[in-house]
C-alpha cells in the first residue's frame, strides 16, 4: 500500500518506507495482533451481556511508561497476519455473538483495516464497528475511516502537555488529540442507542485519572462537557494499575478513593449526565488480557 511507502499515518509523521524499516511505533507493513477475544470489560453499552469483539493490535505511536499492555504496545508481541485472516477474524467474533467490533490501537494499521471493512461492512458484517484510541491521530487517517467507523472510544489523557511529554514521549498532545476527537464526532454525531441498551453509533471519550493529577484529569472533563454537553459520554475511569516500576513515586500506586471521588464530585457540580464511572477494584491486573497469539 502506497501509505505505508512513505509512512506519515500518525502525528510522529516518521516518512519511513514500511515495507523496509520502522518508524516510531516499530510496526511493519503488515497487521500484526496480539489477541482477540469477547471482552466484557469495556463501557457498558459496549460490552453488553455477550462482550466487546476487541481485536488488540500490536505496536502504538505513543510511549506511555505506565502502559498496562506494554508486552504488545512497546514490545511489539503478536503474529503478522494478512488482510484474509483479519477479515476472518471480524466475522468470526460477530458468529460468536460479539455486540460490536473493537478495534484496539488501530492507527498504524487504517490503510489495512479500512481495506478490509470496505469488503465487509453493512454486507457480511452487520453489528458496529468500534475504533478504540489514544487520540494521538491525524485528521486524514481517521478522515480515511468515515463510514466504516460507528462509535469512536477516545482517550483524552492529558490538558497539561509537559505531562504528556513527561509520560509519554510525545508533543502538543492536547491539542492534536482535541481535534482528532473533533474529526470523530462530525463522523459519528450525537449518541444513538440501539436494541438492548447497547451503543449504536456515537462518542465515548474516556479519562483515566492519574494518582497525583485530579486537576488534570478536571480540566479534561471541564473541556469536554463545554464542547460536547451531553451529546457524548465521558468515561471517567479509576482503574489505573502500576504494573512496570516508573520513575516517578505517583505513579507506582492506585488511585486512593479520595482522589476518585474529587473527580466525580467536580463532574457533578459543572453538570456532567452522560458519564461512565467505575466502582469497586478496577484497578486491578486481572483486568489486563493474557495475550495468547496462538488462537491467531
């Protein structure tokens, strides 16, 4: 493919050539994927009472130290597979009854992915289809997704850009990422609802807070719900789970209660509706798939 020649699918822009070296996030002209499965562990409305179809990919364009899934994120584990058997893979997860489509990381792989769904969508696959991101993204690549995307779950996570720099090796992430969230809801618009109170089409922007950055984590909510009221979710996440020994103290523990509760407390006061909490011990490893490339 002609975008992989010269690779500037993300804000890194690398311009390598894929098909003989790697850029920034280590992935190669093929798909390579770490795991797929029925996961019931996303937002309600996706994972329903069958689960989410998500599709790991493997690789990412960013560099977040405290990364849960840096076996395949960072260290690039998985199995390159071709276009056939990804396209095997989607319809296989909507025959076991997935309610949607997951694709988790998927920026570095839309040339591919975009080719696949247009053989297949609205044709032999019928339930929706999920793009699941950090929002370090390009308006033309996810401009290249329009039509084949039903519902975006966007991560928003960092306002302050010497945080981003600090924990994830990347530049100008607010702003790149508040477009990149823009481009998604002209796409897909206001939530829609389908049968069972699942998610037919729309915007969940998910904000993991951090130990130590509830002001961070506020001023994400404060922006959203300016822009988009309540014609998006916020998913406002606790689950945060030191599992690789970081540099920095605040980040080698959970979140406390208190500091969970400052966040919810702040949505409420401003007038956030449309929110996803978490409650219990979601912050926890055994909420971290074990990837096992052998079903592959």
């Amino acid at each position: 493919m002609e975008l992989l020649k010269e690779c500037n699918l993300c804000p890194r822009k690398c311009g390598v050539n894929r098909y003989h070296e790697k850029g920034f996030c280590g992935a190669t002209n093929k798909v390579r994927v770490a795991y797929y499965s029925l996961h019931p562990w996303e937002e309600p409305v996706l994972s329903g009472s069958k689960g989410s179809g998500t599709v790991f990919f493997s690789h990412c364009n960013l560099r977040c130290m405290y990364c849960q899934n840096q076996k395949i994120s960072i260290h690039g584990y998985g199995k390159d597979i071709t276009n056939k058997r990804l396209k095997e893979i989607f319809l296989e997860l909507q025959e076991k009854g997935a309610h949607n489509i997951n694709l988790v990381t998927p920026t570095h792989y839309v040339p591919q992915i975009a080719s696949v769904l247009k053989t297949i969508k609205g044709g032999e696959l019928k339930i929706p289809v999920v793009y699941n991101t950090s929002s370090y993204e390009n308006i033309g690549t996810l401009m290249a997704m329009r039509g084949l995307v039903d519902i975006y779950l966007a991560d928003l996570k960092y306002f302050d850009d010497e945080l981003a720099k600090k924990y994830s090796l990347c530049d100008h992430y607010f702003e790149v990422a508040t477009m990149a969230i823009d481009e998604m809801y002209r796409q897909v618009g206001k939530i829609e609802m389908g049968k069972n109170h699942l998610l037919k089409k729309g915007l969940i922007v998910r904000v993991l807070i951090l130990p130590g950055h509830t002001s961070d984590a506020k001023k994400i909510i404060d922006y959203l719900y300016k822009t988009y009221k309540d014609d998006i979710y916020i998913s406002i996440m606790n689950q945060y789970t030191p599992v690789v020994e970081c540099p920095f103290a605040n980040l080698n523990r959970k979140l406390t209660e208190e500091e969970y509760e400052e966040v919810i407390n702040f949505a409420l006061t401003i007038g956030v509706d449309n929110a996803f909490i978490q409650e219990g011990d979601t912050a926890s490893e055994s909420f971290i798939p074990e990837f096992d490339k052998s079903i592959l």
